[in-house]
C-alpha cells in the first residue's frame, strides 16, 4: 500500500487551504490506489471560535468537495480534521475516510479534548470549550488494511489503541497539530511506543508552522511538523521533519505477520488471566 501523508501550514481561511491542498495533490505520483494522509485542522487553523463554528455550519460543503476532490484524483483519503457543528457553540473536531470514488466509509470524532497549560506562546489550550467530545472507538475496513481512525493528544492514551487493536486495527492514523514544546519533549517517543505495544504501522501527519520563518500560521500559534510513518517494529521509517511536502512510503502489510509471529503479544495478552 503506497501512503502519502502531508505535512502542511494551515491558514484559518479554509478556502485557501483547499486551494492549497488541490496544489498539493495534484503533485502526486500517478500510482494508484494510494492513501493520502492529512493533519488535524488543515482545513481552518483558527485563532477564534467563531472562525471554526463558520467552518463547521458548512461542513456538509466541504465533505462534498473533498469527495469530489477524491473522485477526481483517485485516491483515498484520510481527511485530518475538520470541524463538524454538534451545537451553537459546539463542534466535532471529525476526521473522515474517503474511498476512491468520493464515498465516506467513516468518521471518527476526536475523544480526547486538549485542555492543558504548555510552555509556548498560546500558554493555555482549553478544545473542551467549543469542541464536543467523540465517544466512539472507529476502526476503518478497506481494501488494503484495517485503519484506527485517532487525532492528535489521542496518542497519549494507549487504551484508546488497544481497542483498535483488538478490534482489528493494522494501521494506525494520526493527524496532529502538535505544539513545539510537547513535540520535542514527547512526539516521537508517543508514537513509537503506539505502533510498538500494538505491532501495527503508524502514520502522524502534522501541521508545520514558525514564527520565525516565512512558514508561519496566521493565528500566531507553532506547531512541530516532524510527520512520520513507523513500522511496527517501532522504526521511523520516513519522516519529514520541517516545511511542508509530502512524506511517502510503501507499507508492506507482511511485516504485520512477521513482527507478531516474532513476539506474539497479542495472543499473550488475549491469554492473560489478570487484568493488570
């Protein structure tokens, strides 16, 4: 399976992000079928509520437009975030799958909600005010592999994994919007550790944005990049640390087989007569 994951600065203007996305897209290789991967908020990377609220009053525009886009270039995709109206005051940040003839096979909103204190120049992060927590674990049937459907501050939280796992899960997807602090301090080593304990592939496409460059978001927040596909022997197998473009790389699905056979873990734990 041929995977393209995206590493993008998104704008809190969601028409120039689909614009730019088309760009992008279009700058594929013509090998088909392949999965494309997008980061959390590439749609609308807002500074304000109101900008994601406007975003998600329209989103059943934009699904149309990306099953469109989807239809038009033959790809699959995994569509990041985009915000999705729940309430007045309250949206999913949902994270789509597309099929090859523009079709949505699922939708996965975000469960774990990003209220916490970091060292950046944001300082406080509080998604609960405005985003509505997801409740339902999503594990992804396509033709070319099982995908667990998660976002972002979900790869902290290994209970989330062990259900796709157990529900199947080969292929781990996990578009972000890390913030630089938490990215140097934890990315790598969360996501390593995701696709290790679950034997699985993992794919993080993330946002890159800098102040200090002429990459930079338009809300005044950073964001790490450093988008990775790891095997699940727990190797960075590309990765594409700062700027934008694209990472790609062929998954050999054998090595799901030889991995597990090598170390059965999960047949250990289905085994386990304690629950530890």
């Amino acid at each position: 399976m041929i995977v393209h994951a995206l590493q993008f600065c998104a704008s809190s203007d969601p028409r120039l992000n689909f614009t730019r996305l088309k760009a992008f897209i279009e700058q594929l290789p013509e090998a088909r079928p392949c999965l494309v991967c997008l980061p959390e908020s590439w749609l609308c990377f807002a500074k304000y509520a109101e900008q994601a609220l406007a975003v998600a009053e329209e989103h059943q525009y934009w699904r149309g437009q990306l099953g469109l886009l989807c239809k038009e270039q033959q790809i699959w995709l995994a569509a990041g975030t985009i915000p999705v109206l729940a309430d007045k005051d309250h949206y999913f940040a949902a994270s789509f799958l597309f099929d090859d003839k523009g079709r949505e096979c699922a939708q996965y909103n975000k469960i774990h909600l990003f209220d916490v204190t970091v060292a950046d120049n944001t300082g406080s992060y509080y998604e609960s005010k405005h985003t509505q927590r997801g409740e339902q674990v999503v594990v992804a049937h396509t033709p070319f592999a099982k995908l667990g459907l998660s976002v972002c501050y979900d790869m902290r939280f290994g209970e989330l994994y062990r259900e796709q796992v157990r529900q199947g899960a080969q292929v781990l997807l996990v578009p972000s919007a890390f913030t630089v602090p938490t990215g140097r301090a934890h990315w790598h080593t969360l996501l390593r550790a995701r696709a290790i304990e679950s034997q699985v592939f993992v794919i993080a496409a993330g946002l890159y944005g800098r102040n200090d460059t002429d990459i930079a978001h338009d809300n005044g927040r950073e964001t790490y990049g450093h988008s990775v596909i790891i095997s699940p022997w727990g190797e960075v197998l590309a990765e594409h640390s700062g700027g934008e473009g694209w990472l790609s790389y062929s998954l050999d699905m054998n090595e799901l087989i030889q991995c597990s056979e090598r170390m059965p873990m999960q047949a250990h734990r289905q085994a386990r007569k304690v629950n530890l």
